[in-house]
C-alpha cells in the first residue's frame, strides 16, 4: 500500500503546473498513458462545453484542457497547504482544495471561486519514455489517471451567457435592501411604510 508522502507527491506536481499555468503537454506529462486517463467535471453538459462529460486518454484528456484554455482565462491558482489534503491510501486518491480567478473570454465576465479536485493514482504501465527521463521510461512511477473537478458551474454558465455581472448587482442591491428591512425590524417598524403605526402611533 502506497503511503500518504508518497500520494502526495503527483497529486503535488500536477497542482503545481497547474499554478504555473503549464502548457497542455507538460499538463499531460502527470497522467498516465497506460491505464488510460480520465476527466470529468461535474454538471450539466448545456452550461459549459467541458462540463458533464468524460475525456478519456490523451486525446481526450488534451482536449479537455484546451477546452479550458479556449474558453476560460485562470490566474491567482491557489491550493490549500498539503497538510489540509485528503489522502486514501486504499483507493489512492488525494482531494485537494483549491481557489483561482476565472473569466470567460467571449464576455469578458470574471468570479472567484473555490472548487475541488479528486486525484485518483495509477502506476505507469506504458514502457515509452516520458518528458525528462533517462532512458528508463516512465513504467511502474505513479501519476495521475482519474481527475474528478468540482467547481462553480453556476457562475460559468452565467458568465458564459453574459448574466454573471447582472445578477452580482442585483445581490448587492438585495443585501442592502436586507440590511435596511432588518433596521427596521430592530426599530419596531413594519417592512413597508406606515405599517404598524395604528399600534405605535409613530416611528422615529
């Protein structure tokens, strides 16, 4: 059985590229060719063109990236510290938590958002030589074969439909709205004007 350090170390160096804004064939570099790798990010297939669906081996897992990279502008990549991961070493799987700006290219419209990774491990089974090596080929070292994504599917549809900015308005707008009706409410005033005034003769 494999050991936390040990799961950490591949789950760490994906994550890393990831902050780096690596380009797609240093990304694929971490996944295994042998069991073929696989993504899938969860929600519904009509909110955004990489979301709902499984990308598997290296066409698909490549395709999957540059989904992201045609639609999506990623800065600020940010992991929670590897102490706070999750590691099962009996599915040997870590889950990270990460948090990054997003925005969507055709409408310019940006958010914040935290989302979360589930990093399922393999051994390399494919005998070619990776990126670096020395000649001894890339088989028996773990890398990544399943990356599972949890984000803000919400704000990317939104985005994507150009609704994002309306609707970050219009919350502003309810929560002030929220902060005066709870003044009031505090004040012994009913929510619309006048209200309550046959009982307390007035409020000031």
């Amino acid at each position: 059985m494999y050991t936390r350090s040990t799961l950490l170390e591949p789950a760490a160096r994906l994550c890393t590229a990831f902050a780096n804004a690596s380009s797609i064939p240093t990304l694929l570099s971490h996944f295994t060719r042998a069991p073929l790798p696989s993504i899938h990010e969860h929600g519904h297939p009509s909110l955004a063109p990489f979301l709902g669906r499984t990308f598997t081996g290296a066409d698909g897992t490549g395709r999957y990236f540059a989904l992201l990279q045609d639609h999506l502008l990623i800065k600020d990549i940010a992991f929670d510290t590897e102490d706070q991961w999750i590691v099962d070493t009996e599915s040997m799987a870590v889950s990270v938590r990460g948090s990054a700006r997003f925005e969507w290219k055709a409408t310019g419209q940006a958010w914040d958002e935290t989302f979360c990774y589930r990093l399922g491990m393999a051994e390399e089974m494919d005998e070619r030589e990776g990126n670096g090596n020395d000649g001894n080929g890339d088989k028996g070292k773990l890398k990544v074969q399943e990356y599972l994504v949890w984000s803000d599917t919400g704000a990317a549809y939104l985005a994507r439909t150009g609704k994002l900015k309306e609707v970050q308005e219009e919350r502003e707008r309810g929560g002030k709205e929220s902060s005066r009706s709870r003044e009031r409410r505090r004040s012994g005033c009913g929510e619309v004007v006048g209200g309550g005034l046959g009982a307390y003769g007035s409020c000031r």
